[in-house]
C-alpha cells in the first residue's frame, strides 16, 4: 500500500492500472496541485509494489521536478538478505538501496532495520528505532 500526502496533509490520490503484458501504469488525479514537499509512505510487499513506488516518484517529478520527496518506508524489503554467505549469491539489500537511492528521495525514513547492513546502505537516512515506534 502506498500513500502520497501533500504538504498541507492531504491525500493526493491516484489511479493505478495494469496492462495486459502485467506492466504498471500510474496516473496523478488532475486534482493534484504542485507542491513543494510531498511525503510517500510505502508498505512494500512485493515487486509490483516497488515498481509502483517508483513510478509514483516519477510521475510526481514529472508535475514538478524540483519536489522534495520524502519517503517513509516502515519494513525495508530484501533487508534480511544483508550479507553474502556462499559464492554466487546475490546481496539483495544492496539492489533494493541502489534502486532507492536512484530517486534521490530527501529522506528516507526506515523502522527498525534488521542490521547495521542495512542502514548504512540507504542515502538520507533516517532511522526509527524500535522503541520510538
């Protein structure tokens, strides 16, 4: 589930469809003003909903492209495969920051990270511990 809110608080909303190949396509309603801050909350639960992220991002850069985005993201995907054990294997938590940190966010706002690995992988970070939340 992904949420846009706006500066003032409000929900932008957006219509999400998907094309025969499987493919996501998003669109801002007309409703939406340009704003200079804009805050993307994201409980990420698949690929699909990675995509959409990034597709959000850019169609809000698209609006305005000097928005300053910042992106609250409670559960980090792929944080509890942090280290290469066996040759061949892939450091998945190093994709999905490089893919996060590419959209040059302001902030990214992680909850509870599953290792010092993860945090130290992320641009703009900003870390919630567990006691805060």
């Amino acid at each position: 589930m992904i949420k846009i809110i706006d500066e003032c608080g409000f929900n932008i909303p957006y219509k999400q469809s998907i094309f025969p190949g499987g493919e996501v396509f998003i669109k801002l309603e007309p409703s939406y003003r340009m704003f200079e801050i804009v805050y993307i909350e994201a409980t990420l639960e698949s690929a699909k909903d990675i995509m959409e992220l990034l597709l959000i991002t850019n169609a809000l850069r698209v609006i305005n492209p000097k928005v300053d985005i910042e992106l609250r993201l409670p559960y980090v995907p792929y944080a509890r495969q942090d280290r290469v054990m066996t040759f061949g294997e892939s450091l998945s938590i190093k994709v999905f920051a490089d893919i996060i940190n590419s959209q040059n966010y302001s902030i990214v706002e992680i909850w509870d990270p599953h290792s010092d690995v993860t945090s130290a992988l992320f641009n703009n970070l900003v870390v919630v511990e567990q006691h805060e939340i």
